[in-house]
C-alpha cells in the first residue's frame, strides 16, 4: 500500500471568481445615478473606469450594499453549471479539500460566512469550507494551500509572496494589466490543471477519472 498522500488543498476566491459583484456595483450606478451600465469594466477601481462613477457614488453604492439584508445570497453566479460540477467532484473526492477565502465586508443581516455558505450550497453545492478573512497571505499558509485562483493581483501578491507557489490568476478585463502569475481564462481552466497535476492521485482513489 502506497502512503497516503497529503490532501490537496484548493483556495477560491469568490468576488470576481465565482461571485458577480461588479453588476451588483453597475445597476446600482445604473439606478441610483442613471449611469448607463458598460459592456465591461476594465480598470480595477469603479470610479477609474471612465464610466461616469464618483468616488462620492461609490461611497453611497457600497452604502446601498451594505444596508440590503444578506446581500451576499443574492448575488448571480459568474460560474457555469459545467463548472459547479467540476467543483462538487472535487469537493466529493476525499483528495481535495477547497476552501472559499473571502475579504468580504459586512452587511444587514446573517454573519458574511453565513450568507456566503448559503450562497455556494446553492449554486454549487455542499461541501466547502467558506473563511472571511483579509490576510489571505498568512491564511493560506497557515493552511497549506496548494492551488489559489483569484482575481487580485493585490491578494495574488500577498499570497505568493507568503509562499503559496500554484497560484492564477483569473482573466477578467479590469486585471489584464497584470502578469503577477499564469492566468487562466476560466474556473474550468483551473480545475483541469489541478485535475492533471494531481490525476494518478485521483484514479487511485475513485478508480476512475474524475470527470
Ligand atoms: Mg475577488
């Protein structure tokens, strides 16, 4: 019998990963200011964008965020129903461990992680660990976690330079000004590497690929 290998453990982040938090931030512009809502957004800060949003706007947005009881639950999924499935097969595998670490702020209603597992238990399923924390760096570490997809160059930084190595960086158009670490066009992209990394591991334990 072969030693049991280490469990490969996963980060997601989930704003700007599997959560879609930027159109929560343009209707709101689009209600509140009438400002017409882009076809993308392509520079990290909201009012940076060249789109017609204040730094006063967006005060009072993150005010009408914070003020809409578990705001979190509410909001559409970035991920394909392709990609939930890729997602609960590795929650579902004894191998992985993936974990959903989020800077998340407060707002009316149930605790952030609350909301947050409500939120991933429906739209992909049971089985994931939610942490809110802003030091994702340290938190990693701390976790020995294996693979990061985020979509923060700021957070990617910290958490390389913890010592967390397989980490990518999610492809969206307000961060393609980043070469921090490789970048991965989807959540799909993602799981297919971890999945050929790690794959004698995974047909070992289930006796077939997992997908
Ligand atoms: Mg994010």
């Amino acid at each position: 019998m072969r030693e049991d290998r280490k469990t490969t453990r996963i980060m997601l982040d989930m704003d700007g990963v599997v959560a879609d938090f930027t159109s929560e931030v343009l209707s709101r512009a689009n209600r509140m200011f009438g400002i017409a809502i882009p076809d993308e957004v392509t520079t990290w800060g909201f009012e940076e964008a060249g789109i017609g949003i204040t730094a006063e706007m967006l005060d009072e947005i993150y005010a009408d965020i914070k003020a809409t009881p578990n705001f979190y639950e509410g909001q559409k999924p970035l991920i394909t129903p392709r990609e939930a499935v890729m997602l609960r097969q590795l929650t579902e595998s004894s191998q992985f461990d993936v974990y959903m670490i989020t800077a998340r702020f407060r707002v009316q209603g149930r605790s952030v992680v609350h909301q947050c597992q409500n939120w991933v238990r429906r739209h992909i399923g049971p089985g994931f660990s939610v942490i809110v924390k802003r030091d994702k760096g340290t938190l990693c570490r701390a976790l020995g976690i294996d693979y990061v997809l985020e979509d923060s160059p700021v957070y990617l930084d910290g958490i390389i330079k913890a010592g967390t190595n397989r980490a990518y960086l999610i492809d969206r158009p307000y961060n393609r000004d980043s070469s921090i670490c490789p970048r991965v066009k989807s959540i799909e992209e993602f799981v297919d590497i971890v999945i050929s990394e790690t794959e004698g591991t995974i047909k070992r334990e289930t006796g077939h690929g997992l997908l």
